[in-house]
C-alpha cells in the first residue's frame, strides 16, 4: 500500500492539471482525482498506472461536466469583487498558463468536444487513446477536436489589420483601467463616448449609461479594481473583455471604436445576453 501511495501521489499533479483544465474548478479536479484513488484502492493488476488514472480521472471528469447543470462555483457578486481581487485560485491559475478566456470558452464546448480537445491539443493524448473515453472511433474524436479548436479559435469578423487596432486600443484601454490612471482612460476615450451597463448587473447608484469622456473615465476609474480579474478576447468576431473570476463568466465588454479612441462600450452582464455571445480566445499572433 505504502508503494501504490507513493506512485499515486508521483501522478497527482499531473491528474490535477488534466482534471482542472477540463473542469475549470480547483475543488472539482481535486474531487476527480480523489475518486480516482479511491478506484485504485480497489483494483488490482494495473501495467500502466499513469495512462489508467488519466483515464480514469478523465471518464469521472467527463461524467461530472455531463451532470453539471449550473457553473459549480457561483461566481462573487460584482460588487464583492474588490474585496476578492486576487484568490489563491486565481493566482494558481495564472501560473499555471490557464487562461480565464481559454475557461471561459472551453465552458461553452459540449462534454465530449471538450475531453477531445484538452487531451489532445494540451497533453498530446493520441485519438486512440481518446475514443474509448467519449465513446467515439478514432476518427470521430478527431473530429470532435477540431471542431473544439474551431471554436476556441473563432474566426475574427474583421481583417487582421483592424483587429490589431482594435486590439491595441482595448488593451491601453484595460491597462489605464487596472492603474486607475484617469489621464489615460481619457487619452483613449472620444470626447462624447458612452458607456452602458445591463440593469442586471448595476450596483447601487450607478448609472445604466454615461456620456462624455470625463464622466465615462471617472466612471471607469470606481472599477478599477474589478479591471484586474479582465481579459482580452474575441467576443463577437471582434476584441473585447471578459470578467471572469475563477474562470466563471460575469461580465463580457464590447467596445467601437474609431482611430484610436474608443467611441463607446457596453457591459454585458444579463445571463440570456452573454449567452448568446461568440466568444474566443485572443491568440498571441492576433
């Protein structure tokens, strides 16, 4: 016992790291793996024992994403979000090269897209090791990986030119916004920008929309602390943010914009409109 132990514990962290990317829960993949143990404490005659507890870990995984009816961590209210800046699992998750964007798309995959595409893209798990886990041929589970990455890719509605532009706009405007720095929120503001919010996610006393730079950046600069769990994305074939904390979707931002001065933005935070968003991941070359 004292043997099977050390050699489960030597897979651990890479059964967390399969399990929490397929997950996006720290407390979930930590679940899978338990299970797994358990399961290995009553089993017998294991050749491999990474590849059986990467499969084991990945069938749990896929019956729990297939079971999930609702996010399994509700995420803070928006106006608690200060308070929780940065969580341990934040920090964890940012050093572990996860993206909330990546979480945030991965989460819209259906079970068995998702299994295909994290095991194969993130571990390169050949597809014949995949198949049997999602049920599928080899051919199948290919598929179903593609067209994963299809949509974790998405497909920019704009030329690539416009879309660097768009992207260096936004991101002056997310760095102005986590420093606070008023001069330059309006640096990249048009003088008659307006900003909207969804009623669903108003905290007391703000206002559903602002006009006017100074009004929109004084606005912005209230929030800065909410800016820093923001990412850049692809939302709607064009560049944008999501706010997710722990990788669980809050808010997503839209933005038009013209030259280099962003003319106005909405917060999208109303769950039947962030539903119906397209939303990928911002790749580097982008």
């Amino acid at each position: 016992m004292d043997e099977l132990t050390e050699a489960f514990e030597a897979e651990r962290s890479k059964l967390e790291a399969v399990a929490y990317r397929l997950l996006g829960s720290h407390s979930e993949a930590e679940d899978a793996v338990q299970e797994a143990w358990i399961r290995l404490d009553r089993t017998d005659g294991i050749d491999n024992l990474g590849a059986w507890l990467r499969t084991v870990v990945t069938r749990i995984c896929l019956d729990m994403l297939r079971s999930r009816k609702a996010p399994p961590e509700d995420p803070d209210e928006l106006e608690q979000l200060p308070a929780v800046r940065r969580t341990p699992e934040d920090e964890a998750l940012v050093a572990d090269s996860v993206s909330r964007a990546l979480l945030v798309v991965l989460d819209t995959l259906e079970p068995a897209e998702r299994i295909a595409f994290v095991l194969h893209d993130m571990f390169a798990v050949p597809f014949a090791q995949i198949a049997p886990i999602v049920e599928r041929n080899p051919v199948t589970t290919k598929k179903l990986a593609s067209r994963a990455r299809q949509k974790v890719q998405g497909t920019p509605s704009v030329p690539a030119v416009e879309l660097a532009r768009q992207r260096r706009v936004v991101s002056a405007f997310l760095d102005a916004a986590r420093a606070g720095d008023l001069h330059a929120i309006l640096a990249v503001l048009d003088p008659d920008v307006v900003r909207r919010v969804d009623a669903a996610v108003l905290s007391p006393g703000m206002a559903a929309e602002l006009r006017g730079a100074r009004a929109v950046a004084e606005g912005t600069v209230l929030l800065s602390r909410r800016s820093d769990l923001a990412e850049l994305a692809l939302v709607n074939g064009e560049v944008g943010l999501v706010l997710a904390p722990r990788g669980r979707l809050m808010l997503a931002i839209t933005f038009t914009s013209e030259a280099d001065r962003i003319t106005s933005y909405d917060v999208v935070g109303d769950p039947d409109r962030l539903s119906q968003l397209s939303l990928a991941v911002l790749s580097a070359e982008r």
